[in-house]
C-alpha cells in the first residue's frame, strides 16, 4: 500500500532535504551559533585525524619491529580510541559554553 502525503507535507519536505542548513525554530540570530558548531566540528575532526595519523605512524612500526609487545601497542590503539572519542565529546559542552559566557558579559 503506498501513501501520498498530502502536497503541503511534500513541498516541506523537499525543502528540508534540499537545505543546507535547518533551522527548527526558524530564529535566524541562531545562524552564527549553527556556523560557530559546524566550524568546531570540522576543527575538531582535524584534529583527531592528525592524531590517529600521528599515533599510527609510531605505533605499527614499533610493534612490527618488536620494541613492544603487540598487546600492549594493541591496548595503547584503545586508549587513544578513547581518547580521540573524548575530544569529540567537547563539541556536546560547546553550547553550554557559549550560553556562559553570554550570560557573564550581560551582568557586567
């Protein structure tokens, strides 16, 4: 069975999908936060893959030329799994931080 919706819920639809951005509550002084979020994200995934890039080039060949045991590279691999997963948990704070500072220059 296929169910057309109705024209309205189409045309939004399409537009939502045709956006670059979407705004839920169509308040536009929120688009320089939306631009502030997407250039953190892309800094910060930069940054990780530096780091896995970094970490990568040291650790294989260590454990390749027995330096260390792999297991212990292999527990070092996890490690900085979490931590390239704990860099990109601060993008979650991101907002918090700005409403905090906001909040500090308004009582001034």
């Amino acid at each position: 069975m296929i169910w057309n919706a109705p024209p309205a819920s189409r045309g939004s639809d399409i537009a939502i999908e045709s956006a670059g951005i979407l705004l839920p509550s169509g308040d536009l002084n929120k688009l320089p936060e939306a631009f502030d979020i997407s250039s953190a994200t892309i800094k910060t995934i930069r940054q990780n893959l530096r780091w896995a890039l970094f970490y990568n080039l040291i650790s294989i060949p260590v454990a390749a030329a027995g330096i260390l045991h792999p297991s212990i590279c292999a527990a070092a691999m996890s490690l900085s799994s979490i931590g390239v997963l704990m860099h990109s948990l601060r993008l979650k704070d991101l907002g918090k931080e700005k409403e905090r500072r906001s909040k500090w220059k308004k009582k001034r």
